[in-house]
C-alpha cells in the first residue's frame, strides 16, 4: 500500500473509532503481473480456477431452487452442509479457496433470486386477469421472504406478529390457493440456477496471498508452497481480491475493492448541464468542452477492430496469432480509457460542480447513422464514460441527476419551441435563438433537471424510483425547496 492510502486509511479508522462515521465509496482497483508467469504457474492457478468453478457450480445445482430458499440466509446450514458434503476433500481444494466458492456461488443464487422476483412483480403488475386484491397479496409475497418461500413450497405462512396481521387482512380477500399455484408456475417458468463455464477467475481471501519482494505470493492446492506473481506496482492491500488468469497472454490481472473516503468540495457550488457526444465527451450549458479528441480515438480504435476482423476473415485456415491482436486490442482500449478518465477529472475541477445533469440514455437502437462508426462499440463507450462519471461523482460527493432526454435536442432552450439542428448548429425560428447544438441541448439538460422530467438523483435512494419517471422536489439554485406538482 502506498504511503498516501496508508495513511487515509488509518485516519479513517481513527475516525471510526471516534463514532463519526466517514463516508466512503467502493472503487475498483488493478493490479498486473509484471512479468510472463510460467506456464507450470498458470497451471498451478487454472487448478484452483478449474475447482473453484466446480464448486460454485455444486452450490448452485444444490441450493439454487425453491427447496433451498430457507437456507440461503445466513447461509450457515449452506456452509455445514458443504463441509459435510465431502467435495472439498474429494478436490483437495484448500479451505481459504472452498468456503469463499460457497459463498460466492450462493451470493449469486440469491441475486438470481431477486432477478425472478423483480420479473414475476413486472408480471403481476402488467397481469389483467388479477383484481387489486389479488395483486396485492401477491405483492406481499413477493416483498416477504418467508412468506415467498412458504408459499412456494406449499407449507402454511408463518410470520411474526406484525407481518401476520397484515397477511390475514390480504389473505382473507383472495383465494391464496389460486395465488400460490400461480406463483410456482411463474417460478417455475422463469427461474433459473445459476451456472458457470468460466474457469479463469477466483477469489483471494486475505489468509491466501501475501505482498512482498515486489510482487504476491499466492497459496496453491500443495500444502505449504506457494506461486510468486512479480508485479508492475508496489501497492499492497488487505482485503479480498478477484484473480483473473489470462493462460494465453501469460499474464494474470488483480482485481481489487478499495474503500476510499468520500472527499466534498465547499466549493463546488456549480449547477452544471452536460451534452455527451461522440465527437466531443462533454460539452456544458455554458458551451465548455472536455474531451474533444474522444471522436479520433474512437474512430482509431474502431478503424482498426474493422481492419483486424476483415484480416482475420481472410486468414481464418492459416489462424494467424491472436495474442498480438489481444495485446493491441488492450492497449488501444487503455488509451482511450485513460483519455477519458483524464478528461473527466478536468471537467470536475474546472466546472466544480454541486450537481451534474446529464440525460438518460435510451434503449439502445440498432443500425448507427454513420458506418464507419460501429455501433457497439459506441453504445459501449458511452456506457463506460456514463459509469466512470458516476463513480467520480461518488467519490467527490457531486450529485448526478438524470433527466428524460427526449427531444430534447430539437428544443429550443429559450422558448422552448421545436427548432433545427444543422452542420452542429441550432437555430430556433420561433424566437431566433441559435448556439452550438450540443450546447442547447446541455442548457435543456440542465431546465428539465431543474424543473421537470427529472428521472432520479444518486443521492436519492429510494429502490423504487429506478426507470419510473417521478418528480421529487428538487432544490432551485437559491437552494429553497421548489414545489413543482
Ligand atoms: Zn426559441
């Protein structure tokens, strides 16, 4: 670990220890082997891969139905049962490796789990055969764990005193028969167990691996002996850490969680609006730019992904090496990504901004305008700049707010009337405004974060509001709270 986080980190724990709790955000960071692991190595890795997938994949055919839902929380019958189970002997997997497999695997089942339910509510709220009543009841299982799993599994709804009064007054009103019957047909439909075909990933617990002579010694399936991975950066950290093997690069990444400290700005007062675009990353409502190159990179990266695809189309019998490919492809890729981060760190700075509105992407459509621009890798690009700016703003306490963005490129941010856009220009007939394109658009970005067609802030954290256009009160640039409805 490096001085300076050293350093953070001890004084965010003297701060926790004083009862002020700091906030903090989760960040991911990476670390690379700096030197070509030899392939004995590799193998010795791809083992604990190989099992550890094995594993998960156990865990996941054993507990991920309905029969299990009672055992995934806390998970300790999951964990006793696996003990007993006999497989981790079988593998000779060490126990820092095989308990980590377990509960991830059944992180995963439980996250499925809220995928099923989250579509069976889409289902119930959509379904016209089911009366108010009915749906609500439904929704109650479907929020209640156990009364979920009871009903799912055919045994009589047990709950504490407060959840059971509300259940009868539900149940009472429907004939829950019907109700649960319906459920596990739907669950039946739709739920899936989870499965894994990926053998190159594994989890580190802190008792399996340890820093030192510039690199990570990591425990393997032989007792006592260890894998030594040089590194490119002196940092340590002391936490769980994801493994990533590449066996044909020869090469292994570190995938890190970092807790840092929520930094606040005083003086970051500014209501900013932002346009994103291909060309130019950012542009503001005042008509400031960041990211202007971010169109050539673009274009290089995706000229040259077209080129490699049409040379390997030609050569695909004689299979020419993918490893320079690969190792092209990442580097293009990292420079474009460090071009972005860069950028976005400027607009931070320089805009220092209290909120940043920014538009709400659509559904992605097909086809792009321009053919030379690959669509994919635009609407991924966009997802990348959309996310790290998330994260920045984290990480500064910056509110980011999403607003609807429809039309909101042909709208005049004057007067509000439907103008032209032409050659990157914006022209209004109605009341003869004109501006930069984008620069109108970051102006009505930032009015209907202000005023209506907000979607949701970070900082708002109510689980309901994701996607559903709603309108909380938004504070106005004095501050006050404004009442919209
Ligand atoms: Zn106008």
């Amino acid at each position: 670990m490096s001085q300076e986080s050293l350093r953070s980190q001890s004084k965010a724990s003297w701060e926790r220890k004083q009862e002020k709790p700091v906030q903090t955000v989760c960040k991911t960071v990476r670390q690379y082997s700096s030197a070509p692991v030899s392939p004995e190595d590799m193998q010795k890795l791809l083992d604990i891969a190989e099992d550890y997938r094995r594993v998960k994949n156990y865990v996941y055919t054993r507990y991920g139905g309905i029969g299990s839902l009672s055992k995934l929380y806390p998970g300790y019958t999951v964990q006793n049962e696996m003990t007993a189970c006999g497989l981790r002997e079988q593998l000779g997997l060490p126990s820092v490796y095989f308990y980590l497999a377990v509960f991830e695997a059944l992180g995963d089942i439980r996250r499925q789990w809220i995928r099923t339910k989250s579509k069976l509510l889409r289902l119930v709220n959509r379904n016209e055969g089911f009366t108010e009543e009915e749906k609500h009841y439904l929704r109650f299982l479907l929020k209640v764990s156990n009364a979920f799993e009871a009903a799912v599994n055919q045994k009589p709804v047990e709950l504490a005193a407060k959840l059971k009064a509300q259940y009868r007054t539900l149940a009472d009103r429907t004939d829950t028969d019907r109700m649960h019957r319906y459920l596990c047909r739907q669950v039946r439909k739709y739920h899936v167990k989870p499965h894994t075909d990926t053998a190159d990933t594994f989890s580190l617990s802190e008792r399996a691996y340890r820093y030192a002579d510039h690199g990570i010694y990591i425990s393997i399936k032989e007792k006592r002996k260890r894998v030594f991975v040089p590194l490119t950066d002196n940092n340590q950290y002391g936490c769980q850490i994801r493994v990533k093997l590449y066996p044909q690069e020869n090469r292994m990444e570190f995938i890190v969680p970092v807790h840092v400290a929520v930094r606040s700005h005083g003086d970051y007062q500014n209501q900013t609006g932002v346009a994103m675009g291909f060309f130019t990353m950012l542009t503001t409502d005042t008509g400031r730019r960041y990211g202007e190159e971010l169109g050539e990179y673009q274009l290089a990266y995706s000229d040259w992904l077209r080129e490699q695809s049409s040379v390997y189309n030609r050569n695909r019998s004689s299979n020419p090496g993918r490893k320079k490919y690969r190792d092209k492809k990442r580097r293009l890729e990292e420079r474009l990504h460090s071009y972005i981060n860069q950028e976005l760190n400027r607009f931070l700075r320089e805009e220092r901004p209290r909120t940043v509105y920014i538009i709400k992407f659509p559904k992605p459509r097909a086809g792009g305008a321009d053919k030379r621009i690959n669509h994919s890798i635009v609407q991924w690009q966009r997802g990348y700049i959309k996310k790290r700016l998330t994260q920045k703003c984290r990480e500064q306490s910056v509110e980011l707010v999403e607003v609807l963005g429809k039309d909101i490129s042909r709208t005049c941010s004057v007067c509000g009337a439907l103008g032209v856009k032409k050659e990157g220009e914006f022209n209004c007939s109605a009341c003869g405004y004109t501006d930069e394109e984008k620069t109108n658009t970051a102006r009505n970005v930032k009015k209907r974060g202000q005023g209506d067609g907000v979607l949701y802030g970070q900082r708002r954290k109510d689980p309901h509001s994701g996607g559903r256009t709603h309108k909380p009160p938004v504070p106005n640039q004095n501050g006050a709270e404004q009442n919209r409805s």
